[in-house]
C-alpha cells in the first residue's frame, strides 16, 4: 500500500518524526490533484509506501460565524470555524490516484495530514488587528483529526464582536491574512525545574502601569479581564526564562504554570458592593474614564427620574452642555448623540428615553445599572494584590514541567470557502465509466449471492411462513381477551371513579387551589394574567426558567423582546 501527502503548499525537504504518528514522507511529490480553485500537492510515505495523506483544507467557513458573551469569564467572543477536510477532497483525492497512479489502492488509503498540534494566527506586521480584537492563538491538540475546527475572537464587548462577525460573512477577504501553524513531528522530551517568583510578575507591562496609579499605594484591585492579563505577561517571562529556542511547542505544561500564577494571583477576591467609595481610587481600570464608580457618578449627575413618566430621565441641561468632557474622562454628548428619540417633558426640560440610556451602557459594557431611582455600579469581581509582596522577588512556587522541541513548525494560508455555495465534484469521462462499471459487477455479485442464498433456506422460509400463521391466529385469540378485559377494567375503574367523587374531603373553609383541568363541584374557576414584563434576557436560564403548573403558567411573552408573562388559573370556594 502506498502513502501520499496532500499539501496546500511546496516542500522538498524529508520530513521526519517521532511523535504521535512517527511520519517520514519523500522529497518529491507524486502527483498534482485539480480541487475547486486550486492544486492539491501529493508526497509518498517514505517507508511505507501505500497509504496517503492529505494536507488539510483550511477553509474559513465565514457563515458559521457567532457571537456570544461566555457567563464564565465575562468575555465577548466570535466563534469561526474551518474546514480542514471533507469526503469529497477525500474522493477527489482517490478518484485521481488510482486513475493515475496506483489502481490498486482504496479509499481508506487516503487520509488527512495527521497534524499533532495546530494554531492560528494573524500574520501581517503592517497590518495587526486592533486593540479591540485578539485571537485565541493556543497550540490545540489536534490528534484525533477533526474535520471542522473551531477558534475564537475575544472582543472588548459585544458590539465590536457584531461588527466583526458581519465584516467576516459580508466580506471574507478581509480576514486573508489568517494563518494555521502546525507540528507534525517530534523529538524526545525532558524535564526542568522551574522557580516561579515575583520578578517572573513584575517584569510586565501591566505591572508597571499598577505602578504608575495615582493612588500610590501597594494595594491594587483589579478585575478579571486584566488579573487574566498580568497572569498571561507572568507565564510568558516564566517560559521564556526557561525556552530560549524559537522551534519550541508547548505541551500543555504551559497550563500548569498557569494554573499555579492564577492561584496566586487570584487568592484574594473582594466584590464591589462591599466598597466603600474611596477604594475605587486603588481599583486598575483600563481606561481609566470607565471606571464602574466615575461612569456611575457622572450619570447621576447628568440624568434623573422622571415621576411623571418612568419611561424617560430628565437631563441636567447645565451638567450636559457645561461638561463636554466630564470628571469621568469622556464625552457625554458623543456617548448618547445616537443613542434613540431625545425631546422636552411637560415643563420643558429636555430628557431622554430610559431604555435608550441603557442600550448605550449595555453596548458599550459599561458597569452602571439604573434601579428606578438612580444609578449604581454593578457588582464587580475584583482581585486584590500587594504590589510591595510581589516587588520583593520571593519565590511563589515551583513546578516540574516538560521541555520538547520540534523540528517542523509549517504554516498555510486560510482559504475563503462560502458555506453557502456548493460544490460538485468534476470528473472525466473515463473516470465516470470507470465507476460505473465497479459498481455493476459489485451489485452483480450480491445479487447472486442472494439468490443463491433464498434457493438454499427455501425449506426454512416455508417453516417460517407457517410459524407466522400459527402467531397471528394466537394473536386473534389474546387480543379478543384482552378486549373483554379491557371492558372489565373500564366498567371497575368507573365505579371507583364514582366512588371518590363521592368521598367528602374539602375543608369547610375559604380556599383556592391550582386548576388543573375542570374544577370540582362547589369551585369558582378564576383566572388572571400579566404579559410584556421586561427582563434583562429571555435567553439566560438564571434569569428566566420556563414552568407550567396545572393550567397556570409562567415563560416568554415576545422573547425577542426580553419581555415574559405569568398566568394563574385557580379553583375557589
């Protein structure tokens, strides 16, 4: 059997391995292979010839993008995927060899690269991404070969992730300079101690930014997005102190320095609603105008209730146009200038729609929340840390963690493939006929086995056709019991039926309880209902949870507008 490997790129190289699938293919490649838009490069197993691989596709199916806001780490994300592989390359891939180079292999002998590790990444130095956009670049495990992979982008909020995820199916060029990393081969691995310390924390640039607070003080507050980032910058000088050599791949023992930072660095947890107000001057926040309390703050001053209409807040007109940029560091007429309907109340004042305010706050993550009456800060997790402990370089842990360095690190290009177009595998004349003729002579070869076999079980058919008859009249027997049973049961269950109605039981006093059904003799059916009541989310299961009782009820009014709806129904006397 021979092997062939498919690449999207040019090679002449022997690439050896010792990893999970120990591959060595030749210098040369064997064949050319016409897919869709492109040629598909082919190389021979160097020693065992026999079977062959296939270079993934890496196609970006920009229609599978979505956009979500993960509960657990308080991100906002756009899922992508890629095709790395499919039974029609599969088939094109066969058809080809055995046309052309080997008509003696099957299908099975062609299989997709088995890639160990794989990445991607954004590879454009005059062109990086924006500060709002970060790519979840992990080496993954890729040794159980998945046809269609997932990778994320983290954005600063969920607003930057729709733009990003309409860009990607209106406009897919726009993401070529996508790129996956891959390993495909290995060499031994060896252990190192590793002493993790403080200076391993302080080296980065976020630390330095702690430094640089106005407060000035050795304990900082910090929230999860940026503990997540100091944790990140700490584990990098940690492995950078201990690989020195660009060719390594990490083996997931990376994790466990991350694991070990993060238990140290997230020790002491404080939650915002036990603040008092001045140790929100000790609280990193990034930028600093959107600090919870000054957002908070500025609001208060800037909008009130309006009793007369709880659906719009009142503007304080001097507080608006006498503070282009406010205390808290942004423009407050460039925040709300697009932000819905603005008019006058009754008496004149200039206001705006409430729920208008806060889709802003909502769009722009802002951690502010009206209550009915005025502004609060949302309640925020924080991590406390002693910058003064960490400055002082003591040892925070050690761990044992393996080293192993790969010879191979290969890239290809992100292909663009619209998941709503359709492919149709092409193919000669020749090969056409080819298959048809196969799959004659096999249909041909299991309809004589057939007949073969009904000509030898003929006695045993005539057993079972008579076995049959004798169960159906056995059948015809049960089933007219059964229904004379069946009649004996219904008149018995009646009459105990009767028989409880008749039973005395309901108290003497005033009562209701839950319909279900009809209600019993000597209850009055009520029934009453309230629909359209907002909420912050219909899709979230902690803030609404679906439930019947009965015939009373309790779920979404119209979910696409966040509104819910309860029924009871009851039976009174």
């Amino acid at each position: 059997m021979l092997s062939l490997i498919l690449l999207l790129c040019t090679s002449a190289a022997i690439i050896n391995g010792q990893g999970h699938w120990n591959i060595e293919l030749s210098p040369q490649t064997v064949t050319m292979v016409p897919f869709e838009t492109h040629q598909i490069s082919v190389w021979e197993h160097a020693r065992e010839p026999g079977r062959y691989y296939a270079m993934p596709l890496v196609y970006l199916l920009n229609d599978t993008a979505t956009i979500r806001k993960n509960i657990a780490t308080e991100k906002a994300t756009m899922t992508f995927s890629i095709l790395m592989w499919s039974l029609e390359a599969k088939q094109v891939i066969y058809s080809h060899l055995k046309r052309l180079i080997n008509p003696n292999i099957t299908i099975e002998d062609v299989e997709m690269l088995p890639m160990e590790k794989l990445r991607i990444i954004w590879n454009n130095r005059d062109m990086p991404l924006a500060k709002d956009y970060k790519l979840t670049g992990t080496w993954k495990s890729n040794t159980h070969l998945p046809s269609v992979i997932n990778f994320q982008f983290v954005c600063s909020n969920l607003y930057k992730c729709q733009l990003l995820m309409e860009a990607m199916k209106s406009t897919p060029e726009m993401f070529n300079n996508l790129e996956i990393e891959y390993v495909i081969n290995g060499q031994q691995s060896s252990r190192r101690e590793v002493t993790i310390t403080g200076r391993h924390v302080t080296k980065g640039k976020l630390f330095s930014a702690l430094e640089q607070m106005p407060a000035g003080g050795d304990i900082v507050y910090m929230n999860s997005e940026d503990i997540n980032q100091l944790v990140s910058e700490s584990v990098t000088n940690v492995m950078a102190s201990v690989y020195t050599d660009a060719s390594y791949i990490d083996t997931g023992d990376e994790i466990k320095v991350v694991d070990i930072v993060n238990g140290v660095l997230k020790r002491f947890q404080e939650n915002s609603k036990d603040f008092e107000p001045r140790m929100w001057s000790s609280v990193f926040w990034d930028p600093q105008w959107t600090r919870p309390d000054r957002i908070t703050e500025t609001m208060n001053r800037i909008f009130t209730k309006d009793v007369h209409d709880e659906s719009h807040l009142l503007v304080n007109e001097n507080e608006w146009d006498g503070s282009t940029k406010t205390n808290a560091g942004f423009d407050i007429f460039e925040l709300f200038s697009g932000s819905g309907s603005h008019d006058q109340s009754s008496s004149g004042t200039f206001r705006m729609r409430t729920e208008d305010v806060l889709k802003v706050l909502r769009e722009r993550d802002l951690q502010t929340e009206f209550r009915g009456e005025i502004f609060h800060v949302k309640p925020v997790r924080l991590y406390r840390l002693n910058l003064a402990t960490l400055n002082s370089g003591n040892v925070i842990a050690t761990s044992s963690i393996q080293v192993r360095r790969y010879e191979s690190v290969q890239s290809v290009k992100v292909q663009v493939k619209d998941t709503k177009s359709k492919h149709t595998i092409r193919s000669t004349a020749d090969l056409v006929r080819e298959e048809l003729l196969a799959a004659t002579n096999d249909l041909q070869q299991k309809l004589s086995a057939v007949n073969a076999l009904i000509l030898k079980d003929t006695a045993q058919l005539k057993d079972t056709i008579t076995t049959i008859t004798q169960l159906r009249g056995k059948h015809d027997e049960y089933k007219l019991n059964s229904d004379a049973k069946h009649g004996e049961y219904s008149a018995l269950l009646s009459k105990h039926a009767g028989m409880l109605n008749a039973i005395p039981g309901w108290p003497n006093q005033s009562f209701c309880i839950f319909a279900n059904g009809h209600c019993p003799a000597g209850f009055t059916r009520h029934e009453g209902y309230l629909k359209a009541l907002p909420i912050y989310s219909t899709a979230i299961p902690s803030y609404l949870q679906p439930s019947t009782w009965g015939n009373s009820w309790m779920g979404c009014h119209v979910c696409s507008h966040n509104d819910v709806e309860l029924g009871i129904i009851t039976c009174c006397k």
